[in-house]
C-alpha cells in the first residue's frame, strides 16, 4: 500500500488533508473489476486546541450496512475549498478516496496498519449499527398431548373410524364410482334408445308421410272435387285398393318395431338393470351384514360399558351428592320455615287487627254510602231514562210493523208479480227458441259428420 499525502496551508489553527489510499494489490482474477469504486468522504477531525483528546475508548470493527467488515458507512459528498474556509473553526478536516473495489472483488477487506489513518479515525465516524426488528414467530409447535387426552383419542378411534373415516372411504371407493358407472350406464341407454327412435323416424314415419299420406291426401282431395257420386266410388277404390292394404302393412310394420324395442329393452333389463340391480343390493347387504350391523353392534357394546362403568357410577355419585345437598337444603328449608311460619303469624295477627278497624271504622261506613248513593241514581236517574228509551223504542217498532205492512209488503208483492210475468212470457219462450235451434245446429253437425265419417 502507497499512501500520498498533500498537506496544505493550515488556516486558522486547522489542516485541511486530501488523502488517497489506495490497493496496488490487484490479482488476475478480478480483472474484470479494473475500475476501482472510489469512496469520496470528509471525515472531521477535532483540533488538538478545541477539544481536548479523548480518552482510550475500545470499538468494535466497523461495518457497513451492506455487510462487509471493515469497511465502514462513507456518505458521498462534494469537498471544495469554500467548505474548508467555512468549516476551519470546527477542526481539521480529512479527503479520503478509498479504492473499495477489489475489497468487495474479494469477498473481504485489507486491514491497515494504525499509521496509515489518523488517530482519531476510530472515534470521529459515526458509526450506525443494524438494528434488528423483533417479530412474533409465525410457526407455533403444538402443545404434548396429555395421556387423558391420548387414552380418550384411543378409546374413541373406534366410534372416529365407523362414523367418520368407514363412511368416508365408502362414498369415496364404493358409492361414487358406482353411481358414475350407473349414471355413464344410464347415459348410454337414452343415448341407444334416442338412435333406435331417429332410426324408425327416419326410415318409416318420414318416407310413410312423404310416400304414402301425402298421395293418399292428394288423391282424396282430387276425388272430393270431382262431386259426390265420385267421392263415394273413389272413397270405396281408395279403401279397397290402398288404405286397408297399407293399413295391413304399418301394422306388420308395428308390429316388427315393438318386437325390435321389446327385444331391446328386454336386453337392456336382462344384462344391465337387473345385474346392475343385483350388484347393489348385494353390496348394500354385504355393507349392512358385515360392516353396518358389526360396528352397530360394536358401538352398542361400547355404549353400554360406557353407561355401566363411567356413566352410571357417575350418575350415582352426582345423585348421592345431590341428595345429600337436598338434605341439607330441606333442613334448611324446615328451619326458615318455622322462623317464617312464626313471623307470619305475628304479622297476620296485626295485619287481621289493622284490617278489622279498617273495615269496622272506615270501609263498612263507605260501603253503605256508595250503596245509598247508587240506590238514588238507580231510582232517580237511570229508571226514568230506561222507561223513556223503552216508550221510544216500543212507538219506533209500531212505525215499522204498519210501515212494513202497508208500504214493504205491497210493493215487494208488485215486483214478484212483475218478474214472474216476465219469466213466463219473454224468457221462457225465448229459452224455448234457443232450444229448437241449437237442436236443429246440432242436427245439422250430426249429419255432416256422418257423411265426413262414411267418407274417412
């Protein structure tokens, strides 16, 4: 290492250093890093004469915080000779270009020796550590189980597995697959079924409309038009000669399709429904006579030692204790009731004593007043206005026996007597006439649908 120092004028009690350290070490394996990575930095350096030196104080190595040793936290800044002029009354101040860069080519940093920095190189940086921030552990291990906890685990794996995991595994391994195979089955069936349908569609019902119902329509339409002697010998030939032998052939025809769909879906009964049936209810028998009924009957058995030997000596306990709390609770019951029963008799009997002077002095005195004073009202006030309300009501319902009477009566009896002219004399004979034409319509419909029939 060659250190270069250029030492100016000091002004004012303060030298101003520029400083440049730098690595002639350079190996050939980091040529690459050719270009040193200059540091420019202003250290300050407290004046002997303003600040008296410090006491021996141990550091530890500096670091920066990009994690090398050695080499410190150095803040880029500009140095020019205005900042020096202006800055001399604080103490001297330091120009360091370090040449960092084979330092971090290498992975590590040279040390110098004591002579090649200033003396207070180790107490003028500020030096900032790493601060470390504590956070809570996101992974907590789970507590030990206790051995109740793991002698109640293993007493109900048993009840775990047959409610839980059996029938888990079962609609899992046994009923899902199935029912795929069955709805992929089904699927097949109305996929065979919707073929042989547009099959017979479109080789019988198609070409029997297009070949024979259309001709047949045409020709009856071409024999109505010629009159209705015509129609009755073209009606007879069509009848002889085309319907009832092709009325013989779709019924041959008929016949051959159901027997082909008869034979198809006896087919599909035969060797797929009826095994697919007979598979499942084998294996629902097999799940209820070997799995179901034998964890059943071991879940009963489990129960009932649980009823016999934990539940039921607990229940006894639990009763033991609570009758001897009913005992002690009667007791106590019996004591607070004698001092009650005691004290309620001392205060019925001043209760009886205060109520008999009341009633005797005050009440019974009061009583016979409001009974006076309702006898007057009664006789006095309320009986007059009950016999005027009644002579008022009696000459109101008078009124209306002579207004029903002689008023109501007759013209309820004149608009009977109207309607009934009516009915008798417009509306029955107009219901009459309506009769004889929807019977004489209704004839006519009948005759023309006998001909259009003798015609078909």
């Amino acid at each position: 290492m060659e250190d270069y120092q250029t030492i100016k004028e000091p002004t004012n009690s303060s030298v101003t250093t520029d400083m440049v350290i730098e690595d002639q070490d350079t190996q050939p394996s980091a040529a690459n890093h050719e270009s040193a990575f200059l540091l420019h930095t202003t250290i300050d350096v407290p004046s002997q004469a303003a600040h008296p030196p410090s006491s021996p104080i141990y550091h530890c190595p500096p670091q920066s915080s990009l994690g090398v040793a050695g080499v410190p936290d150095i803040v880029p800044v500009q140095s020019y000779e205005s900042d020096h002029e202006a800055d001399d009354s604080q103490g001297d101040r330091v120009s360091i270009i370090i040449d960092a860069a084979p330092a971090f080519a290498k992975g590590h940093t040279e040390t110098h020796d004591s002579k090649e920095l200033p003396p207070s190189y180790g107490d003028s940086i500020g030096r900032t550590e790493p601060s470390v921030e504590a956070h809570p552990p996101s992974y907590y291990p789970p507590a030990p189980r206790s051995p109740v906890i793991k002698f109640l685990s293993f007493m109900f794996f048993p009840l775990y597995f047959i409610l839980y995991l059996l029938p888990k595994f079962t609609w899992k391994y046994v009923i899902v697959p199935v029912a795929k195979g069955l709805i992929w089955g089904v699927e097949w069936i109305f996929k065979l079924l919707g073929t042989c349908i547009e099959f017979v569609w479109t080789w019988t019902v198609v070409p029997f409309w297009n070949y024979i119902v259309v001709p047949i329509g045409n020709g009856i339409g071409w024999v109505l038009s010629m009159g209705v002697k015509g129609a009755e010998i073209g009606c007879n030939a069509i009848w002889t000669y085309v319907l009832h032998p092709i009325g013989r052939g779709m019924a041959w025809i008929c016949r051959g399709i159901w027997f082909i769909v008869s034979t198809i879906l006896d087919f599909i009964y035969t060797w797929i429904i009826h095994p697919i049936y007979a598979f499942i209810v084998l294996l629902l028998k097999g799940l209820y006579n070997y799995i179901l009924a034998p964890a059943g009957n071991f879940i009963v058995a489990i129960v009932k030692a649980l009823y016999n030997y934990i539940l039921l000596p607990i229940f006894r306990g639990i009763g033991v204790i609570l009758g001897w709390i009913w005992k002690g609770i009667v007791a106590v019951w019996d004591g607070c009731w004698y001092i009650s029963r005691v004290i309620g008799e001392a205060i019925v009997k001043f209760v009886s004593w205060v109520w008999r002077g009341l009633v005797g002095w005050i009440f019974s005195p009061l009583w016979r007043l409001l009974c006076f004073l309702g006898r007057g009202i009664r006789d006095f006030i309320l009986s007059p206005i009950w016999w005027c309300i009644t002579q008022i009501g009696s000459g109101i319902a008078f009124v209306a026996g002579i207004l029903s009477e002689y008023v109501i009566v007759p013209i309820w009896r004149g608009i009977m007597a109207v309607g009934s002219a009516i009915n008798a004399y417009i509306i029955q004979p107009i219901g009459w006439a309506m009769g004889q034409l929807a019977r004489e319509i209704s004839e006519i419909v009948v005759g023309m649908g006998k001909m259009f029939s003798s015609l078909w």
